[in-house]
C-alpha cells in the first residue's frame, strides 16, 4: 500500500456531532496522519487554506500536506483510511453509494446544530467512554 499523505480536517468544535467524530478520529490516529484544526480558533487561517470559514462552516474540507483540498463526502474515506478504519473507508469510497451519502451529508451540514442537540451529546457520551474503557 502506499503511503499516505497527512490530511487536515476542519470542523466545527461548536458542533457535538462534529466533536464526538474528531476525538473518535483523533483516538484512532495513531499514525499521525491526521490533523485536526477548529474552523473557529486561531489557527483556522482562511488565507493560506484557500476557503472562508462560512464555507469550512457549510461542507467538511481536508487539506493534504501537499496543499490539495477535498470537500464534502469526499473527505470521510480519506480521513478513515489513515485512522485505520478500512471498511468505513471502504463503504465511503463506493461509487454506487456517492449520492445519498452526498444528499446526506448536505442535509446534516445544514442542519448539524439541530441534529446534534439531539443526537451529540449521546455520541459524544459513547465516544468518550469506549475510549476511556480501552484506556483502563
């Protein structure tokens, strides 16, 4: 397999959703393959990245070492590939799935606040206690 590139993922951290899924990521990011960076601090800087953070806020974006951006579904295989999530990466990959995970993803982008009132911090919840059992 070849190597793979270091990918940066900008989120929002105001988000539970999008929170449960980084720290999930970033606990499985045991290669160093992945950065994480909060489309709302500091280090979010829209000039060098080459997208505002309304757009960073409106669609998930990665940014490879090399510069290249990916946007939307896109970005999900590429970032469970270097968590050493193969079949994640594998069902995000499928070409014959690549439009209702593209409506889908569109539907919670616009919506991540509301659904992550419901639903965040449940999952945010679970992810923090899976990884402090396998940390005990």
């Amino acid at each position: 397999m070849d190597a793979l590139e270091k990918l940066t993922l900008f989120y929002d951290a105001a988000c539970p959703l999008c929170q449960a899924e980084i720290l999930f990521l970033s606990r499985r990011n045991q290669a160093g393959l992945l950065d994480f960076i909060d489309v709302n601090s500091e280090r979010f800087d829209s000039a060098n990245i080459g997208i505002s953070c309304d757009q960073a806020l409106a669609a998930m974006y990665g940014q490879y070492a090399s510069g290249g951006l990916i946007e939307g579904v896109a970005v999900f295989p590429e970032a469970y590939r270097r968590a050493n999530l193969p079949f994640l990466a594998w069902i995000f990959s499928r070409k014959s799935l690549q439009g209702t995970l593209q409506v889908g993803y569109r539907f919670f982008a616009k919506n991540r606040h509301a659904i992550s009132r419901l639903f965040g911090p449940t999952a945010l919840y679970l992810v923090k206690a899976t990884s402090s059992k396998g940390a005990s």
